[in-house]
C-alpha cells in the first residue's frame, strides 16, 4: 500500500512538471541572450523592426528605429514596446512568465531577437503575433 502512494505521489510531481520543459529551456535561452546583448555595451544603434499581426496595415509596415544612448529617438507610437533591443528581450521574458502558449523565438549570438511569434491564447482568435528584426546597425 505505501509503496503505490509513493508511487502515485511521484507520478503527480512529475506529470505536474512535464509542461515546463520547453519552456525552462526558452529562459534559458533568453537569459544567454541578454548576457550576450549586455556584453556587448551597445547603446546606440538602429534597426528595424516590422509587426506582423490582425492590424491595420500601416501598423504593419517596416520601420527604422534609432536608438541614442539606450533610448528610442524615432520610434512611432505603436511600436513603442519594441523600440529598444531590451524591450524587445522584455516581450518574450513577459510572454514566458504570463506561460503565452506559444513562444517561438530567433536570437542571434550578439543577443537580439530576429524575429518571434507569441500566442497567448490558442482559444483566442487574432491574439497571436510576430515581431521580425533586421539590419542592427552600431552608431
């Protein structure tokens, strides 16, 4: 008898832990990318950035973001949460901790994210959304 508790109790730690995973793997990863970008002391840069998402089309488009010691100078408004490399780290450490159901994410070895895809909800229609980055450029 006690050995089927044992065992029941060791089945419902593990199968509690089993969605996590994946996800442990992502923090991992995204903290090896913010090593990196922090490494590198880059503070002023440009890139360009290009939200793909259920919007109206000029909020859709490419755009050129510059940044001047650690902060935007050009970034429309509703881009504003993606107008710095770190806010862009910020995004995909927000969509893993909220536990988004799908994250996918790109960073390259200098630590920014080239593109990523979050879904917060797969019940939720038109949530879901991807961010591509390009052209990081030192000034």
């Amino acid at each position: 008898m006690m050995r089927k508790i044992v065992c029941l109790g060791v089945f419902v730690l593990f199968a509690g832990c089993g969605g996590n995973v994946a996800q442990t793997t992502q923090e991992k990863e995204l903290q090896r990318a913010r090593t990196s970008w922090s490494a590198k002391n880059l503070r002023s840069y440009k890139f360009t950035v290009r939200k793909v998402c259920f919007c109206p089309e000029e909020y859709t488009r490419p755009v050129t973001i510059t940044v001047q010691n650690g902060v935007a100078t050009d970034a429309p408004e509703y881009l504003k949460a993606y107008d710095t490399v770190e806010k862009l780290l910020d995004t995909l450490e927000t969509a893993l901790e909220s536990k988004a159901e799908q994250v996918d994410m790109d960073l390259t070895g200098d630590g920014w994210p080239s593109s990523f895809y979050i879904d917060s909800s797969k019940i939720l229609a038109d949530d879901e959304y991807s961010v591509m980055v390009t052209d990081l450029t030192p000034l």
